[in-house]
C-alpha cells in the first residue's frame, strides 16, 4: 500500500490557477507588451511570456480587467523557459488595492476551468 505524504506548500498565499480572462499589460527595460496571466495570489502571479528576463527584473504591470485600472511593481522570482516567469509583487498602489480585492473576489467566485471539466 503506497502512503501519501502531505508536502507543505512554500507558499504564503493560495493560488486561483487556470484563468481564462486576465491579462496584463507589462513594461520592463524599455519594452512594453500584453501577456495572459495563468495563475494569481494576493502573493504574485505566473505571466505567459515567452521574452527572457533575469530572475531579480523588476517590472511594472497594468491589469486589464473588469475592475479597473490595478497597476502594480513585481520583481521576476523564477522562469520556465518557453512559458512565462513567476512573480512577487512588490507594491500595488494605494488607490487601486481595493479594485484588486474585487478581483480576487471575482476570481475565487469563478468555477476554474479544471473544476468544471
């Protein structure tokens, strides 16, 4: 009989993965560009990209979402190359914190792709 042992996850906030409507609008070393965000926590976000970034760039995002206008810093925490980078924010203006927890309301309302398969 096999025993599965629970691995206690790194991180400090819950993920809400498989987005289907949340893109970004980023800007990074002179480059602007719109990527799809795939997975977000009140932590960070995994952005598709396939643009190479060092771990440690730091990268301002706009979120184009129903909410409104969020914008926010984040710093590059890990890559996968071919798919994107891992993020940790490292501010979210004061006046667009409240758009933001409408959003992570939003999503965690929202029935994930995996859960209604």
């Amino acid at each position: 009989m096999i025993h599965r042992i629970a691995v206690p996850s790194r991180r400090f906030n819950p993920r809400i993965g498989h987005l289907q409507n949340v893109w970004i609008c980023w800007s990074c070393k002179g480059r602007d560009d719109v990527s799809k965000v795939r997975d977000l926590s009140l932590g960070g976000f995994f952005l598709d990209t396939r643009t190479v970034r060092a771990v440690g760039t730091a990268i301002h995002v706009d979120f184009l979402v129903q909410e409104g206008q969020i914008r926010a810093d984040a710093v590059v925490v890990h890559r996968v190359p071919d798919q994107g980078w891992g993020l940790k924010f490292t501010a979210v203006t004061e006046q667009d914190r409240p758009r933001f927890a409408a959003l992570m309301r939003r999503l965690r309302s929202t029935p994930n792709v995996s859960d209604t398969v």
